[in-house]
C-alpha cells in the first residue's frame, strides 16, 4: 500500500468547504502534509517537490491538492492503491466556465491537444478507472515519487511558456517526454468551487454544445 505526502498550494485563505471536505476524508495512507502560503503557484509547485524530497520518513507518492478541490472521502485511501507504474495521476474536475470541460487531455499525433468530449467523460466515469491520458489539470494530483527522484535536473519540473501555458501542462508534457506515464481516476470525481461547486453533471449538461473536440472512447 502507498503512504501519500499531501502538498497545499495555498494563497492566505481556504474555503470553510474546502476545509470541511479536507477533514471528512479517510487519511488512514496519509504520511504529512507540506503547506505553502502566498507564493506564486509555479514557485509553490516547484518549492513543494524539493520539500517533499526532502521531508522524512516514509512516503510513496506526492498529492496536490489544491484549495478548491472537494474531492471523495475515500479519495486518498484510491490513491494508495496505486500501482508502481502510476507515474502521475490526476482526478475528474472541470473547469469554471461552460461548456465546463474536464481537466484531462489527450494529445493527438498531429499535435492537437483536445480536452476530453462529454462523451468520453461519461463514459470513464460510468466505469470508474485508471485510463491513460496526456496531461491534466493539478487541482487533485498525485504524482510517484520515483517520478520526482529522477526528474532530469536539466529540465525545469514546473515552468510554462507559449505552447504550454500553464505549470500542468509543462510538467506532464516533460514527465511524458522522460518516459513517465499520465493517467486520470475516473473513480475520484471532485466539485471545483467557485461561488458555486463545478462538476460532472455541469459537464454533461453541455453535452449538446460541444462540436470542437475529437471523440476518445474505451471502444
């Protein structure tokens, strides 16, 4: 069983839900946790791994965990069952603004990224899984540890630029182009809050609107 290292990005304040969710969920596989406060997200991300290799004690994996996420109780106890060859995985979250697209990406051989189609959303949620994917959005991430150790030094682990525009983006794109693998959890589906909680039922209620992204389905 993995033993999960839990970082927060955080920015002075959290959410009274945001705090709730966080103390109702089972932390049975949970080794620490690891707090930055008011940095800016890609210095966070980047001073949260070189904390985290640097914390001691026995942990397996790191899980972002950001303050708007209001993941499952059991949403640690999934992660650590996790297999070895889990390199980075993140959970089903959506975006803010219809047509409220998940947060995981498939990146086609002519170099179009799309999101996920509603379809296949509904799809892998109905049969909850570990599905592979190119990259995904950080809001609710664990990330092996193996993956931090052997980053290659010479890459930035967390930075953006034009084609990669944001610190997700970048860091599963560089992951992938070292051999490391990205999937989604299906199984962990999380409310994304704004003034109002985001998630799969947003989603599929603009089913009907969506034109532009190609169809990626376990059939």
């Amino acid at each position: 069983m993995q033993k999960i290292l839990v970082g927060f990005p955080l920015y002075h304040q959290v959410p009274s839900d945001w705090f709730s969710q966080w103390e109702s969920l089972d932390r049975t596989y949970l080794a620490g946790t690891i707090v930055i406060n008011g940095a800016y997200l890609i210095t966070a991300m980047n001073m949260m791994a070189d904390m985290a290799l640097k914390t001691e004690g026995e942990w397996d994996r790191l899980l972002v965990y950001e303050h708007d996420m209001i993941p499952p109780t059991d949403a640690i106890t999934r992660m650590a069952h996790y297999g070895d060859e889990h390199d980075i995985v993140g959970c089903m979250y959506f975006s803010h603004t219809p047509p409220h697209f998940a947060f995981a990406y498939i990146e086609h051989d002519d170099g179009d990224t799309c999101p996920l189609s509603p379809a296949t959303v509904q799809e892998w949620c109905d049969k909850p899984g570990i599905y592979r994917v190119s990259s995904v959005g950080f809001g609710l991430t664990s990330i092996s540890r193996r993956v931090l150790e052997n980053w290659d030094p010479s890459i930035p682990m967390f930075a953006q630029d034009d084609r990669w525009g944001s610190h997700d983006l970048w860091f599963c794109k560089k992951a992938r182009d070292q051999g490391f693998k990205v999937f989604v959890d299906s199984g962990i589906v999380c409310g994304h809050l704004s003034r109002m909680s985001v998630g799969l039922a947003d989603n599929q209620a603009h089913a009907h609107t969506v034109t532009n992204v190609r169809e990626f389905s376990l059939s």
